[in-house]
C-alpha cells in the first residue's frame, strides 16, 4: 500500500531486485519466491534513485538531504554522505567498469569519490562563468569517460572525466527549453564509448543525437503521444518508453536507424500471428506496441504485431555449438567458409561470441586500479606511437597482463602480440584485454616453457608440418642455416601483423577464432608453403628476415584454404591438434591463473630486473645530487660576486647621500628659523582664543544652571500635582471599599435571615409532618381496635350460646388477665421510651451549651460540631426507628395470639372461613402500618369491649405524650432564636467567609 518512487535490478542474485517506496524505506524482494528478503530503513525524504555497483553486491540510494552505501550480502548500511542543508543532492552514482562513485549536487558541483576508501579523488571544475544552467539529470558512458550533465535549459554540459575538463556545449533547437531526462544509447561494437545521446525534453519528445558530430539522428514521440521517461536497453536494440497516456511502446532500434547497427538474432523465427498454431502459441511469446508516429512514415503508419519463437528442436550438437548472443558456431563456420571472412560491421559482435568472453569488469578494474607497471612505465622509448591514446590504452593492457602474470612483464614480444587488438579495440579496454588474454591461453600454448627461449617445442611441431608437406623448402632452408626461429617465430610473435594488412590481418582471424587452436600454426606454415616460390630464390639469411618481417605480395585467401588443407591432410602422430588443448574460455568472475612458464626464470630475470633499476635510481640519485652540488657552487660564486657589486655601489651612494644631508641641513636651520617666528604668532592667536572661548564657556554654564533650576521648579510643581491625584484616588478608593464592605455586611445578613428562614420553615415541616403522623397512627389504632372489638363482640355472641356461663367467665377471666399483664407491659415500655426521650432532651440542652460556648470560643471548629450533631441525630432516628419496630412487632404478636385463640374457638361453628379473611385484613393492614414512620409509641387498646378503664389510661397516655412533644418543640423554637440573636450580633464576615458560614 506504499507508493515506489525509484526500482532497481541487475543484484547479485539475479532474482532480486529493490524498490523505494514513498514511506523512505528500501524494500528487496525476490522474483521467484515473491517473498520480502530485507527491509531497509534510515532515510528522511523521499528517495530519488537507486545505482548498483557493477559486481551487483552493493548499491547507492539517493534523497535530497542524503546518500546511503547498501551491502546488499548483509543488507547492512557501510557509508552515509551528508551534506548542509542549504545544498542537496540531486544523484549519487557508480561509474561504470570502475570503482568511483560519483556525487551531483544542486550547486553543480560534482565530486568522485574512490568507492574502496571513500576519499575524494577529484571535483569537476566550476562551468563557463554566467552560465545559468543547473544541473538536473546526468548520463555517463558504458567506459565512463564522457559525462553528460542537463537542465532546465536548452545546453548540455559534455564533460571529459579522464581530463576533468568541460568538453563540450551542446546547445538543443529552440524548441527545447528543459531536459527531463538523458540516456546513451549502447552499441556492441563502439568499446562503451558510446556516441548517441537520447535527449528527452518538456515538450515529451525524445531526441537522439551524435555528441561527437551534434546532428539529430531520429526522435520518438509526439505532442499527440508524449513521453513521459524512457529506458535504452543493455545491448542497445530496444527502446522502452512510458508514454503520457500510460501505455508502454516499445521500439526497435534497427528499424529507427536506417543502417542497423545490430545482427538479426538467428535462432528467432519470425511467424506471422494470425498463421500460428495454438501449439506454438504455448511456446511464444506475444509483444505488442501501439501506434505511434515514426520520423519516416505517415500518421496513419501502424506497428504490426510480431511472433517470436524459439527453435525448440535443437540438436546435441547444435546445443554444444551454440555462442552467446544467439549465434552457432557451425553456421559460422559454414558462413565463414562460403565468404571468406565475417561482415566487417558485425565482426566485433562474432569475435565476442566466439571467443566467450566473460566481460568481468570488477576482475579487470582491479587490475587497472593497480597502476601502471614497472615494466611499460617507459613504453613509448621502445614503441613510439603517434597517437597518445593509442599509446596508454596500449600501456594499460600490457600492464593489466604483467599484473595478472609476471610471465607478460618479462616477455619482450607481448607488445608486439598485443598491439593489433589493441589498436582493433581501442575504445573498450575490457574487451581488449579479454582478446588478448584469450589469445594467450589457448592460441599461445605451451609458448612460455622454454622461456626466455622461443617455444622451441611448437616452432618443432611446425617444422614437422612443414617437413611432411614440403621437404624440398625445408631442406632448402636448412641449407642455408635457417632454423625456424628465423621463418617461423616473426610470425608467430606478431601474429601476422608485420605481414599482413588490416584486412588480410581480420579475414585470418575471422578463420583462426573459428578454428581448434592448432589451425593458428597451420596458418603460418601454409604462409611459408605459399611463399616458397621466393624463399627458394633467397640464399642469405638476412634476406630471409627481411621476408618474414615485412609484407610480400601474396595472396590471403590462398593460405587460408591451403591451411585448411594441411588440417585434414597432415597425419595425426605431427598434427599439433594431438598436442594442443581444445578451446578454454576465460572463467567468469575472475579471471584462471597463469602458471605455465618456468617460474625461477621469470623470478630471476625479475630480481635482475629490480637490482638494474635499484642501481639506475642509486646513479640518478648520485648524478643529481651532483649536478646539485654544481648548482649551488655557481650559485654561490655568483652570490660573491653580486655582493661586491652591491657593496661598491653602497659606498658610492653613502658618498652621495652625505653631500646631500649637509645641503639639508643648512636648508633644515633656516626653516627652524622661520617656523620660530610662525610659532610665536600663532601662540599668541591662540591665548586670545583661548581668553575668548573661556568667557563662552563661563557663560554657557550660568544659562544651563538657570535652564536646570527651571527644571527643578517645574518638576517640583509636577510631583506636588501627582500627589495630590494621588490622593485623590486613594480616597476614592478607601470610599469605594467602605461601601463594598457595607454591601458584603448586607449581603452577609441577608444570606442569615435567608438561611434561618429556611430552618424555621423545616423545622416547622418536620413539627407538622410528626403531627400528622401520630394523627395517622391514632386513626389506625382507633380503627384496629373497632374492628378487634365488633369481631370479638360477634364472636363472643357465637361463644355465649354454645358455652356455659362458667366456661365464659373464666375465658373472661383469662382475658381480663392477658390484658392487664399486655397493659402493665405497655406501660413498662412506654416508660422506658419516655425515659430515652427525657435523656435525648437532656444531652440536647447539654450540646447545644456547648455548641453556643464552642461558636464564641472558636468560629473555625463549627463545621466539626455539626459534624458530630448530624451523627447524634442518625443514631437518634436510628434508636427512633427501633423503638417503632419493636412497638410494631409487639401489636402483631398480640394480634396473631387473638386471632389463633378465637379461630380455635370458633373452629365447630363454621367459622373459620371469616376469621381468615379478618387475619388477611390485619395483615394488609399490618403493612400499610410499616409505610408510615411513627415516632412515638401507639398504645394496645383493650381488646375487651367491655373494659373502659383501659380506653381511659389510653388516652391519658397520648395526651401525656403529646404535651410533651409539645414542650420539646418550644424547647427548641427558644434554641433557634437564641441562635439566631447571637450570630446576628457578631461582627460581620468579609466575602470570602460568607461562603463558609451555614446557620
């Protein structure tokens, strides 16, 4: 779910490739698993770019504040570039076929860096003054010698980095205002000196031009179909671009160029789609482009769509024939044989193919980074080549082959063999050195074991041949003491180059890499089989020399063919292809060992070698220091001289300077003269000045002390009336605050009344709400024992007619008993609560002193005393509550004994039924009893209808206890106003303590 704003591939493990999403992160993922291998983290912005190192194992990604160096083994963070902030950073990338890392900023500034120790190695120099280019994009060549750098202008900047000097301006037509982007277009045979730059612009056209000659080759894309960014290809065929409209073209190179620079792949067949089969399509691949406006062609021009597919049917031998780049080594040959030699524009491609080269850049770089050796350092005293390119490239080859053997350091010849390929691939050096290494291990073999002899054991193996073929010539050059070190080894050594020109020179290549490695002997034998005619008439040995180092009028392809005649003719027991190896190419990644000479030679010949130069330099040294020593005699003899010279003429000036200073100071006495008289005037004019300026003064002073006492005086008169202001607003202020002290004292009072308003209305509410309910209580005893006395009256009715009279009055009796221990016990409880009531109005009076005596003492422990108030009253209403119960519990027992004994009575005479009903009334009852609260006690009125004297005590008990209650309210009416006239006479609180205060 993460944006990507930079991709990269060609890593290491070919599998992989990394992406840079929009959250800064780097993310690798694998292409055949589909899985995530790393995560990488530590940018803070957006990363921009993404360059991998040509080994593929490690890669440099670029934001605008930072660059990071990955390892992409360990996934790990080696190096961080940071820059100030003021100056980002627009790409930080590899340069290929080298370890140097290159670095653009947005000053234009462009820096390389060593990628081993990440040392600066050197900075492009400031462009043309006045130029207002800025730098944006940036393309290098595969040989990473021309750097090319754009903007947001129509110029490009051509920089050479082997001389770290601007090359080149190229200025675009007018139509072009900006550059998007830059891309070289690679060719197979240009050695990565690559000359077409594709330029693409804001008008969303792509242009390819030639950099060396500025024309304008071809364009892609259009104002209709715009291109938004493009990528070349690696072999330079194909070019793929992301148009405006979000398709993707894909465009052939050979068919935008006129002459194509490219083979046609021979192992492709090209079908029509619509006459494949379904069979084929299982094993083809569809490409697809869209329309699109081509230089050439007309608007209505289309692309067609093409079938690729591949020769599946190959034979074994066909398999083990086929070369990189899709070729075949028989068909090769069979073209080889049919035209003599390879096309000359595809010479190179075939020459690559068939000898397998492995393109190791990390191997070769490292031998270059290792300098120039010992033994080429003075090369152009022993070969003096007119072209200076021509010479380093030539040195560097030579030295990158003593770097890889010390054998080719010690070799007299190898420039000799080298040089043709040399000059044949002056413009890449890797395909150069691989050539030659090439040729040496397998076209050179066995050459280097009789070192520093001539390989005595091959130029045997051609006297051999040449014995077989042709005694006669043989035995003529025996005759005259020509061995073959003499017609044999020249050609061997130089590879023909001495005797042939540039185009026989490649048609016998063209056959020789096309061949085992012995036909390359066969070659220089059948040159000496063809050339018998004038050896035979030569009889001096140095005009046999003569012959074999310079060119002769000879025709190649004769010896070609007669070559190949002595591969099939000569017998297998001297045919060299019995001694010689089959073809072996270059390992990949690093480049095979090369041990096949006697080392103690080569050692010796070095060690005599390095004692020679020790020696040189120790005679240098010396001869230097002579010449130095020379040096410095003249030099101090002319120093003598010098200082005589300037000693005369010192005296002569000393002479001449004394004459002059008797002159001065006769001319110095009459001036001090003059300057006396000057001086007496002017001291004079200066005391009367000086008078002058002292009266100013004195006067200037009396005016500022005059001007200071008015000063004083008005300030005097303008603190006086600050004062009074002053003043002023503080009795104001004091008048102010009276008045609020006076509103708060109000305030305060009207808060108290209110607030003893509101205790009298609820004490008044609780007096009335007691009331009401032992009115309600008395109205429900009253009404409970009407209904007791009607139902025991009926029932006493029932009992009358079925018992006798003695039975009656002892159940009278009985009862009379019950209900005189019910009362005395009634009275007994009532006594107590009346007791319990006596001594809460006790501790009331007695709190309430203390409360009066506690609020004058200390106004601050109020709140702690109502406190404890609170809590006495909860244990009150509790102890109120209890007493309730108890009273309540004591009525319903009474009630279930008289209701159980008269339903036992009435049991016989049916009923039962009614008396039930009655107990289910009382019940009901019983719970109405339980909602109202009762704060005193409610009586047991007699249960016998007939006993008056117990309604009487009844009565007089609730009339004892209401004049109570009656005296405890007055009791507490005379507290409140009491309360109240004691907190109106105290004085009253500032604003901030009528908050606390609570009546």
């Amino acid at each position: 779910m993460q944006a990507c704003t930079a991709l990269a591939f060609n890593l290491h493990r070919k599998t992989e490739f990394l992406v840079a999403l929009a959250d800064y992160s780097i993310k690798c993922f694998d292409t055949e698993t589909k899985e995530l291998v790393s995560w990488m983290k530590g940018h803070d912005s957006s990363v921009s770019s993404i360059s991998v190192h040509g080994s593929g194992r490690y890669a440099i990604t670029t934001s605008t504040d930072t660059a990071q160096l990955w390892d992409l083994d360990t996934f790990q963070r080696k190096r961080k570039l940071n820059v100030r902030q003021s100056v980002g950073i627009q790409k930080v990338f590899f340069l290929p076929l080298s370890n140097t890392i290159l670095s653009c900023f947005k000053d234009n500034s462009v820096f390389a860096w060593e990628f081993d120790t990440l040392h600066c190695k050197y900075r492009l120099p400031t462009p043309v003054e006045g130029s207002v280019l800025l730098y944006k994009v940036f393309a290098v060549t595969r040989d990473g010698q021309i750097f090319v750098a754009g903007g947001k202008s129509n110029h490009l900047h051509l920089w050479c980095l082997q001389t770290k000097q601007l090359k080149r301006i190229i200025q675009m037509p007018a139509k072009v205002r900006a550059v998007r982007h830059l891309e070289f277009l690679p060719d197979s045979f240009d050695g990565g000196s690559n000359q077409v730059l594709g330029v693409l612009s804001q008008d969303n056209i792509m242009r390819f031009i030639n950099i060396e000659t500025c024309k304008l080759l071809f364009y892609i894309g259009s104002h209709e179909e715009g291109i938004s960014t493009a990528a070349v290809s690696s072999n330079g065929r194909y070019i793929a671009s992301v148009m405006e409209n979000g398709s993707l073209n894909l465009y052939s190179v050979q068919a935008l160029v006129q002459e194509g620079n490219k083979p046609p792949p021979p192992m492709f067949k090209v079908k029509d789609w619509s006459k494949c089969t379904s069979e084929e399509n299982k094993q083809a691949m569809r490409v697809t482009s869209g329309r699109s406006e081509w230089p050439w062609k007309s608007k209505g021009s289309k692309i067609q769509t093409r079938l690729l597919k591949l020769q599946v049917n190959s034979s074994l031998e066909n398999k083990e024939n086929e070369l990189p780049g899709g070729l075949n080594k028989k068909r090769l040959q069979a073209l080889l044989k049919g035209f003599g030699e390879y096309p000359a524009k595809y010479r190179m491609f075939v020459w690559r193919s068939l000898l397998q080269l492995p393109e190791n850049h990390l191997a070769f770089s490292s031998l270059i980074d290792k300098g120039t050796h010992s033994a080429f350092v003075n090369i152009q005293n022993e070969y003096p080549i007119k072209s200076r390119k021509l010479l380093r490239v030539l040195q560097r080859t030579l030295s990158a082959l003593a770097h890889w053997s010390d054998i080719f350091a010690e070799t007299p010849y190898i420039p000799l063999l080298a040089f043709p390929f040399v000059k044949l691939f002056q413009n890449n050096q890797l395909i150069c050195f691989e050539v030659v290494a090439t040729v040496v291990v397998n076209f050179c073999q066995h050459w280097f074991e009789y070192f520093p002899n001539p390989p005595v054991n091959v130029l045997s193996m051609m006297e051999n041949v040449l014995a077989h073929h042709d005694k006669e010539l043989l035995q003529h050059l025996i005759k005259y003491k020509v061995t073959s070190q003499v017609y044999a080894w020249p050609l061997l050594e130089t590879l023909f180059s001495e005797v042939l020109t540039r185009e026989e020179w490649l048609k016998v290549f063209d056959n020789i890499f096309s061949n085992h490695p012995s036909y390359f002997l066969m070659i220089a034998v059948a040159y000496i089989i063809c050339s018998r005619a004038p050896l035979l008439h030569c009889n001096q040995t140095a005009d046999f020399e003569y012959f074999f180092h310079h060119r002769n009028n000879l025709d190649i392809n004769v010896v070609i063919k007669k070559a190949y005649h002595l591969m099939e003719a000569t017998p297998l027991d001297t045919h060299p292809q019995r001694v010689l190896d089959d073809f072996i190419p270059l390992t990949k990644g690093q480049y095979p060992v090369f041990n096949k000479y006697p080392t103690f030679v080569v050692d010796y010949q070095t060690q005599e070698r390095e004692r020679i130069r020790q020696d040189e330099i120790e005679y240098l040294r010396e001869r230097q220091l002579a010449h130095e020593l020379e040096a410095k005699a003249q030099e101090r003899k002319a120093e003598d001289e010098a200082w005589y010279r300037k000693q005369e003429l010192l005296r002569e000036a000393e002479e001449q300077r004394r004459k002059m200073l008797l002159e001065e100071e006769e001319k110095l006495a009459e001036q001090k003269q003059r300057l006396a008289a000057v001086k007496r005037e002017l001291k004079v004019k200066e005391l009367q000045f000086l008078d002058a300026s002292r009266r100013r003064f004195l006067k200037y002073q009396q005016d500022q002390r005059q001007m200071e006492l008015k000063r004083l005086d008005d300030e005097i008169a303008r603190k006086a009336s600050m004062r009074e202001q002053e003043t002023a607003a503080t009795v104001q202020d004091v008048e102010v605050r009276r008045l609020e002290l006076e509103s708060q004292r109000q305030l305060f009072e009207q808060h108290l009344i209110k607030d003893q308003e509101a205790v009298t209305k609820e004490v008044k509410e609780e007096v009335d709400a007691h009331r009401r309910k032992v009115d309600l209580e008395d109205h429900l005893v009253q009404r409970l024992m009407e209904i007791e006395r009607e139902e025991k009256q009926k029932a006493q009715i029932v009992a009358e007619e079925n018992l006798t009279k003695a039975e009656q009055k002892r159940v009278d009796t009985d009862w009379r008993l019950q209900a005189l221990h019910k009362l005395r016990h009634d009275d007994q409880n009532r006594e107590k609560h009346y007791e319990e009531i006596a001594k809460i109005l006790h501790d009331n009076r007695v709190k309430e002193a203390e409360l009066l005596k506690t609020m004058r003492e200390a106004g601050g422990k109020k709140w702690e005393e109502v406190r404890q108030k609170k809590a006495q009253l909860e244990e009150e209403q509790k102890a109120a509550a209890a007493a309730d119960e108890h009273r309540k519990q004591f009525l319903e027992d009474r009630m279930n004994d008289a209701l159980e004994l008269a339903e036992k009575l009435q049991r016989e005479d049916g009923y039962f039924e009614r008396l039930r009903d009655l107990k289910a009334r009382h019940t009901e009852r019983g719970v109405e009893l339980q909602r109202v609260p009762r704060s005193g006690n409610i009586c047991l009125n007699d249960l016998s209808a007939s006993e008056s004297s117990s309604h009487m005590s009844l009565d007089r008990r609730r009339e004892e206890l209401a004049c109570q209650e009656r005296e405890l309210m007055a009791e507490v009416r005379r507290l409140r106003q009491k309360l109240t006239s004691q907190a109106q006479t105290r004085r009253p609180p500032t604003r901030f303590q009528a908050t606390e205060w609570t009546p």
